[in-house]
C-alpha cells in the first residue's frame, strides 16, 4: 500500500501536470481524482480544499525565492542571477502554471510575498535606493530571466543559463 506522502506528491504531480496542459482555472478536483484512479474523497484526505493543493504546489517556489533573498548580500551581480536562473529553472512548471493563472496568487495571499521578495532581490543587486532607470532595468533582467527559464525550457539547461545571465547584465548595465 502506498503511504499517505506518496499519494500526497501523485496528486501533487497530476494537478501540476492537468494546470500545465487546460490551465488552473479548467482544472478540477475531479479530473486529479479520476486521472489519479482515486476517489474525490480519497483526495480531500490529502488535501482540505482546492486552495490548499494549489498552494501546496506553489508554496515550494515562494519558500525557495524567499529562502533566496533572505540568505543574501549585496555583492556579485553575476553569481546572485546565475544562482537566481538556476532557481527558477528548478520551478519553471510551477512558473507557467502562475502565469496562466495569476489571479491564484492573489486568491491565496501570496501576491504581497511575491512583490516583497522581488523588491529585496532587486535592492541585492542594486543596493536600497536604486533610480527609477535603474529599477526598470532590474525589472527586464529579472523578468526576462523568468521568461527565458520557461520558454526555452526544452532547450539545454547551460546554454540557456549562460544567454539569459548575460543578457540580464546587459539590462542592468546603463
């Protein structure tokens, strides 16, 4: 018989998988359950509600990104976003599933967190009281990182790391 945390990462997988393929939005507790071979019920055992297994999903990618900024000094641009590529590399399917749905950020309380821990990020890289310029540059390079992590996903990992960490630097350099 498979242990309750097996089942809890399964049900884990196929949600991620379902909100990859028809969105968050389209996706039921049903369709997991039925996907999974289990009952509905059986699925509430692992997980109270909807909210709660969405969470469960992205809590993973807000605990690393806050764990992130928390651990670090200003110091090397280039090490803070080559280490920043390769943890949102690491999270890039949960990535699309937000930006399919980013209204589940606000739902579950979590857009402040993600607004706090971009903001620390950029002060990381260009101290506390950057220009406006200088914000907007921060923006595209972590933005684009972002992007570059989800849209050339099937393309190998260094190559990519290498292009995007070089390109964020170029739109940091004035």
């Amino acid at each position: 018989m498979a242990r309750a945390s097996d089942t809890k990462t399964r049900i884990q997988a196929v949600a991620r998988e379902l909100f990859l393929e028809q969105g968050m939005q389209n996706t039921s507790l049903k369709q997991i359950a039925d996907r999974l071979g289990i009952t509905k019920p059986a699925l509430y055992y692992h997980f109270e509600s909807r909210d709660d297994l969405v969470r469960s999903i992205i809590q993973p990618l807000m605990d690393d990104l806050e764990a992130f900024v928390a651990g670090r000094e200003p110091g090397d641009g280039r090490q803070l976003l080559e280490d920043y590529f390769d943890l949102i590399w690491r999270h890039r399917e949960v990535i699309v599933v937000v930006l399919h749905a980013p209204a589940a950020l606000v739902e579950l309380n979590l857009m402040d967190r993600m607004w706090e821990w971009r903001k620390r990020l950029t002060a990381l890289l260009l101290g506390p009281s950057p220009s406006l310029t200088a914000q907007i540059r921060a923006t595209v390079a972590l933005g684009g990182m972002s992007d570059c992590a989800v849209e050339h996903a099937t393309l190998p990992f260094e190559e990519v790391k290498a292009a995007a960490v070089e390109a964020a630097l170029g739109a940091l350099t004035p």
